[in-house]
C-alpha cells in the first residue's frame, strides 16, 4: 500500500517526509460569482451576504448563504450525470480524485475551427511523444478556451439566456471517448463548458465516458501552466449525496 500512495508526486513527498514545493501548486478554478458561466437554461450562481459588519459589540462578522445548479463554473461530472446507475458524487473514492494529469494540447486547430473535437489521431500524437496514457490518469484537453473567460458571448457563442441551438466552442470526439475508455483513464477534463462541442445534441462523448463510470470536469482555469506529463492533479468537488455534479476546487502540482 505504501508503495502505491508514494506513486504520486503529491503522497511521494509526503511519504519521505518532505515539504511540498508551494511554488509548484497551481490553481485551476475559477471564482464563483455574479460573472460565472452557466449552461444557458441553468439558474447560474447567488450569493446571499446576510450579515457583513461590524456587529454592535465592535466585532466584525461575515455569514451569508449561496445556491448553485450542478453544472457551471469549474465543476466535476459524475458519472451518473449521463451513466444511469452509475456513481453519484458522494460515491466518489477519494482515490479517484488524484492522479497523473496528461495534457493534449489541441488549442492550435481550436483557434482554426471554433467547432473542433479532440481527435484519434490527437491521443496518437501525444502517446507517440510521452508514452501510453497511464490507467488512473485524468486526461486533460487544452483548447486555450480559457482566453475567453468570462466574456459568455465569446466563450459559449451565445450569450442570449436560454440559448441551447447557437453554441459554438470546442470538445472531444466520441472516437477520443472511446480510446480514453479503453486506456482506463480516471477522468477526463477540458478548459470549455462541456467535453462534448457547442453543437451536440446528444451528447454522446458524456455517454461514453459516464457509462464507463468515467467522470468529467469542466470550464478548468489556467491550463497554460501545466506540462503534457508530470503534473499530479487534486480535483476536490463539493460533497453531494447523490448529486449529478457540482462545483470542484481543482490544483495541480508540477513536476
């Protein structure tokens, strides 16, 4: 057991009793509030501050409350999301929550074709330079979506609320689903609103990955900063009891 945890850069640290270097942790979420991107038929996020003073015994004091739909800002996928009687987000091992993060860069065709999907042929490249793409990894896609962050109209290709038929950005292929499958990958995340492009109706690349009990995350900050291999991923998401998703708190430590 202990040679499995130390495997990880994050726990091989810990094991020998070192110090993690906090000059190597980079946060890959973006902040909760009023400009947060949302699927357009989604509610979005509120923030209620009910107090936020100085109290009249001379101490200050912040409480107050928000709500949120599943799905928006950076946030985790389980696998139940579209995986009938798949995980749901409480069921989650922690395990699953950290991993070797592989990067594939695809923001060069992204920025030629705003519909581009993650090809077969992008896996075969990335592999074909760092290796096979471990089992228990989480396999993150860059498009450089990231550049448009919070501009909705730019981001999403509509910003009109309740939108769904004019969204434009990149995702993955059902071709790059697939493999991923077979690669057994822990997760797979992209730096867009969803790993399935703007125009999909059915969705089908969340279909091959959460019935594979695969989870996503989605709308990832800062992926400029990461290598294509060495980086360990911690994606923490809020625990819900049976929830379908919900917000994720997302670092990396580089190697």
């Amino acid at each position: 057991m202990r040679s499995i945890v130390c495997a990880t850069a994050f726990f091989a640290a810990a094991c020998l009793g070192q110090t993690i270097d906090k000059t190597k942790l980079v946060d890959l979420t973006y902040s909760f509030n009023e400009k947060t991107i949302y699927w357009p038929n989604a509610k979005g996020f509120q923030h209620r501050k009910d107090t936020w003073a100085v109290t009249p015994a001379g101490y200050w004091y912040a409480a107050g409350g928000f709500s949120t739909d599943e799905h928006g800002g950076t946030h985790f996928d389980s696998p139940i999301h579209f995986g009938q009687r798949k995980t749901t987000l409480d069921k989650i091992p922690v395990q699953r929550l950290v991993g070797a993060a592989a990067v594939i860069d695809i923001s060069a065709s992204a920025s030629k074709t705003r519909d581009y999907r993650a090809t077969a042929q992008d896996l075969a490249n990335w592999e074909k330079t760092n290796g096979a793409i471990p089992s228990g990894s989480m396999v993150l896609f860059r498009t450089g979506w990231s550049k448009y962050w919070p501009d909705r109209k730019q981001y999403m290709g509509s910003d009109v609320p309740g939108d769904v038929e004019h969204l434009h950005f990149p995702g993955i292929s059902k071709e790059a689903a697939e493999i991923l499958v077979k690669r057994g990958v822990s997760g797979v995340g992209i730096d867009t609103a969803s790993m399935d492009y703007g125009p999909s109706k059915d969705f089908i690349v969340h279909q091959v990955l959460n019935k594979a009990d695969i989870f996503g995350l989605e709308n990832i900050a800062n992926m400029e900063r990461l290598p294509a291999k060495g980086a360990t991923l911690i994606a923490l998401p809020i625990k819900i009891e049976d929830g379908s998703g919900g917000p994720v708190r997302i670092i990396a430590i580089l190697p």
